[in-house]
C-alpha cells in the first residue's frame, strides 16, 4: 500500500506525524485551522504542496462542523482563516497561493444572489476537495515528464540512471507520489532507476527521517549520503543527474528549497551534472520577479543543535538555522512541471499563455 501522509475523509482529517518517524507511524487528529497551523509551523506535516493541503483541510473541517446563517460571515470566516494558515510558514508559496485562489471563490460565490450559504459552504469544501485529487494526478504526470528528460540526456549509460536528491518531496510532503521523489518512482517503475542516492538534509534530517524511509518502503535502490559529501559522490559515483523539490519558484526561475541546496547546483554545475527542480505549478510564484525577494524561514536552534532531545552541539554556541536557500536560474537545467519541462528562461511565455487560458 502506498504511504499516505494525510488522510480526509469528509470533513474527518488526520495527518501523519512526521516528526514520530521512522520510529513511530502515527496519525494525529486535526480537528480545525487552531490546529492545522500548529502541525504546519511544527512541522508535524512540512513540505509545499502537503503544507497547502493540510492548511486549507483544518480549514473545511472547521467550516464543515459549523452552521452558517449568512454568505458575509462565511466569507469572513474564510479570509480571516486563511491568513492565518498563510503566517504558518513563509517561504513556501503554496498555501497562500491556494488562499488567494479559495477567497476569490468565496467573494464570487458571496455576491452571486442565486446561491445559497449552504450551496457556498458545499462548493467551498468540494473545491478544497478536489486539491487532494489534483496534487496526486499532477505529481504522478511530473513524475513522468522528469523521467522522460532524464532519460533523454548524453551522459545516460548503460540506458539507466543514477539520481541525486535532496530533503523529502514524496509522498510525505504531498497527497501521494511526491514531485522529485515521483520521478525517481516513474524512473523505478520504468526499470530504468539504476541508483538513488538521498542526502541526509541537515539540520532536521528530513532526507534521513523521511525519504530514506519512503525509498525503503518502496524498495527502490537507495543510498543515504552525508550532505557534505555530494561534491565526492559527484566525482565519483556517475550521477546522471540531481532532482530536487521547491517551496517557491520565482518567476526568472530562482529556486527556493531546502537549505543545502544551492550548494548542490554549485557542485552540479562544476561536475557537468544536470540539475532540475520538480515542482507542481502551485509552487511558481509568477508574481515574484526574482528570488531576492523571498522571504526565507528562520528555524528554532534547538533543530539544529538536538538530535532526537540529545543535544550535540556544544552549549553556548551561536548559532544561524535558515530552512532554505535560493538557488539562481542559472543553476537550473529544467524546472519539471505537470504541463513539462521548461527552462528558467521559458517561464514568462508559461505565465502568459496560463494567463491566457
Ligand atoms: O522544511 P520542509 O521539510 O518543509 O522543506 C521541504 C522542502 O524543502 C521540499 O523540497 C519542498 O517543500 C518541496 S516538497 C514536494
């Protein structure tokens, strides 16, 4: 059975608590917004697209359980909530792109007079809804576009390939499938997966916690690497290419994502080793010219200096923990997307031709 990191079932969300893992699968409740903000910021469910989900979930479960006597106070209701799950996390762009989306929805289902507040509320929770089925289909035709392209390089030998990823973007960080991880699966699933190596992404090891634990439960090859070892691996090891996820993709193609990886494009770039970023369209910020204006999350110290309430760094210390780094287009080889592959440089022509549409 595939691993499920959220599970709904109307208006009934429980969610995985990824920080128990590996040693603990267990489900948590979320029984509205009051919590869902909490398992986001705690990063008991983390990841972009998960991260959007979980949110605007805790959000139809709370309006679900809720009598409306009035479209205005429901409308409210959802602005006031989905600002509030946007301050959960600011570095990744899906949550409050997915708010902008819903409260667009709420204000036009508020002023068309032949809806009722009970019509609003059901088509609120379908719309919602329906991004858990999206997410899935979406990461599953990534999963096949970034194969593809894979595949088709120069440096493929032996007709399989070897793949460098970073953090977790599988399915714990998604409905199912996962984006960067949903290659590597599409790669594993057309027998052409020779070797993933995953790094263990330090401070909070979700490479190690997490992805280790997804490549194990689905039996793919898979090595688990230090992070500071991807320059000696590139050198020595044949990758055929590094696959990563995003948080927040601006619109000339800088790429946010998981602190450590920039480093990795640099070593990608010295060892000639193509380097993508797979991201669902949710996570393009096409309103962010550059990445110099991402907003990038500072965490608690005490995620970088315990390990599992053990603390291993020395007492005293200063210390500097930023979740993510910016990665320049000019890094970038291809950013995967449900519609494609396009360079960094393609994606003004994307954003006006989904303008368009
Ligand atoms: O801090 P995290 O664990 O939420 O960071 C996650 C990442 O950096 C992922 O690569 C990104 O969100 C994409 S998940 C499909």
């Amino acid at each position: 059975m595939a691993l499920q990191a959220i599970k709904y079932d109307t208006g009934k969300l429980e969610i995985l608590d990824q920080l128990l893992l590996p040693k603990e699968s267990k489900y948590i409740s979320i029984k509205g917004v009051e919590d869902g903000w909490r398992a986001i910021h705690n990063m008991q469910v983390r990841g972009a697209p998960a991260i959007a989900i979980v949110g605007c979930l805790s959000l139809v479960v709370d309006i679900y359980n809720e009598e409306f006597e009035k479209k205005k106070v429901l409308r409210q209701e959802v602005e006031g909530k989905l600002n509030y799950l946007v301050s959960a996390r600011p570095t990744a762009v899906n949550m409050k792109l997915a708010a902008d989306d819903l409260l667009n929805m709420a204000n036009d289902l508020a002023k068309d007079e032949n809806i009722s507040v009970s019509e609003m509320k059901n088509r609120f929770i379908k719309a919602v809804e329906e991004m858990l089925e999206k997410d899935v289909a979406d990461n599953s035709a990534i999963g096949q576009h970034g194969a593809t392209a894979i595949l088709n390089q120069d440096n493929v030998r032996n007709g399989n390939v070897r793949v460098l990823t970073h953090c977790n973007t599988g399915s714990l960080a998604t409905s199912g499938y996962g984006t960067a991880l949903g290659v590597c699966r599409s790669l594993a699933f057309h027998k052409r997966l020779e070797h993933v190596y995953c790094t263990e992404t330090r401070p909070y090891n979700q490479g190690a916690r997490l992805t280790a634990y997804e490549l194990v439960y689905d039996k793919l090859p898979a090595t688990l690497i230090c992070d500071s070892a991807v320059s000696y691996l590139m050198k020595t090891r044949h990758i055929t290419a590094v696959i990563v996820g995003a948080d927040r993709v601006a619109a000339n193609g800088d790429t946010a994502n998981k602190i450590g990886t920039y480093q990795i494009a640099i070593c990608a770039k010295y060892h000639s080793v193509p380097f993508y970023v797979a991201v669902p369209l949710t996570s393009i910020d096409f309103s962010m010219p550059s990445g110099d204006q991402i907003v990038i999350e500072e965490r608690p110290e005490k995620e970088m200096t315990y390990i599992s309430n053990v603390r291993i760094a020395a007492p005293g210390i200063n210390c500097w923990n930023p979740a993510f780094d910016v990665t320049p287009a000019s890094l970038i080889t291809g950013i995967v997307t449900e519609l494609g592959v396009f360079k960094p440089s393609e994606l003004g022509n994307l954003s006006k031709k989904l303008n368009s549409s």
